[in-house]
C-alpha cells in the first residue's frame, strides 16, 4: 500500500512539474506558436489580437506588456546574430541594413525580461527613427557597444544575454500581406571585449 501511494506521488510530482516546466519553456522562447522570423528577428503578429493563440495571449499576461495591435505596429525581438551567436552585452555589433516603411521606429537593448538594458549613465540603450543617420542608398548603419562609436550608436553596459528590440508604428507590414517581402537589418558581431 505505501508503495502505490509512493508511486502516485511520484506520478504526480513528474505531471506536475513536466507540465509547469512546458509551460514555462513554450513562453519563454522567441520562436513560439504563431511566430513569424525574418533574418534574426521574430514576430507575433497576431499578439495584439483576438486572433491571438493562447500561448500569446498568456506570454502578454504574463509579462504585463501592452501588446500593439495590428492597425498600431509590429515588434520584432532578436536574440541572435547573423552567425547564429547568442547576442552578449559585453560584444560590440553593427546593425546595418535598410528598415521597412513607417512613420516611426525604435530600437533598443534589452535584458532578459525585454525592459531596456541598464547603462548606469544617463544616455539610453536605444535609438528611434527621428534621430539616425542615414546612408546615401537610405540604409542605416548602428554601432552597438560599451564605447563610443562614430555614427549612429547604440550604448549597451555590463555582461550576459542580450536582445534587440525593434518596433515599427503604423506601417504596413503590420498587415498579413505587409510581411510577405519585408527584409529586416542583420546583425554582425563585431568583436567581444576579453
């Protein structure tokens, strides 16, 4: 009798546990049910929705974010570089490329819970459309890192996992058709403080 009621415990403890810990894995990656990626970036479209699946609905309760909706923008998060590399605070990157239409963008570097990557100075890990230089063909080049860099730049400071957070506001890539042809900027590491 103690054995089957051992038994059930264990049962139960692995249900338990397999099932919070799928859970947590399915919210926790980038690349989730109704996921689209263009280069290293991922999107939800439908997360600001009613379409929204489940697994999105809950990522947004979850974090208490304020997910746009389709009329108002797309976010795009990236957690890796052009090579395949988890993007690390203490390297420097080089995100170049043209950007799709919009009336306005942003893009900033976030910690794990995708708020802005704390500098400890009093310039922001982030940049927005109004203020970039642009190339002759239109594309933009941003430098990202600890020092200062010609051009446009985007400070990051201390050390681990990195992300990029690009948002795009009232575009028409926000639209179903809009994703079809859209290029995103790459992103290439640069080099890696020792």
């Amino acid at each position: 009798m103690l054995k089957n009621a051992f038994l059930m415990l264990l049962s139960l403890a692995i249900a338990i546990g397999g099932g919070g810990a799928s859970v947590w894995y399915a919210l926790k990656i980038q690349d989730g049910v109704g996921a689209i990626r263009i280069g290293q970036w991922t999107a939800f479209p439908d997360i600001g929705t009613p379409a929204a699946d489940p697994y999105s609905k809950a990522r947004v309760a979850r974090e208490g974010v304020l997910a746009l909706g389709r009329a108002e923008g797309l976010s795009f998060v990236a957690e890796n570089d052009a090579a395949g590399g988890q993007l690390k605070r203490e390297c420097s990157y080089k995100i170049e490329g043209r950007f799709p239409t919009a009336r306005f963008w942003t893009l900033y570097a976030a910690d794990q819970s995708l708020g802005v990557v704390e500098t400890g100075k009093p310039r922001l890990a982030a940049l927005q459309s109004y203020e970039v230089l642009r190339q002759a063909d239109n594309s933009v080049i941003i430098s990202v890192g600890h020092h200062p860099m010609q051009g446009n730049w985007l400070l990051t400071d201390g050390s681990g996992r990195m992300y990029f957070v690009l948002t795009f506001y009232d575009t028409p890539i926000a639209s179903s058709t809009g994703l079809s042809d859209v290029s995103l900027p790459r992103i290439v590491k640069a080099g890696c403080d020792a």
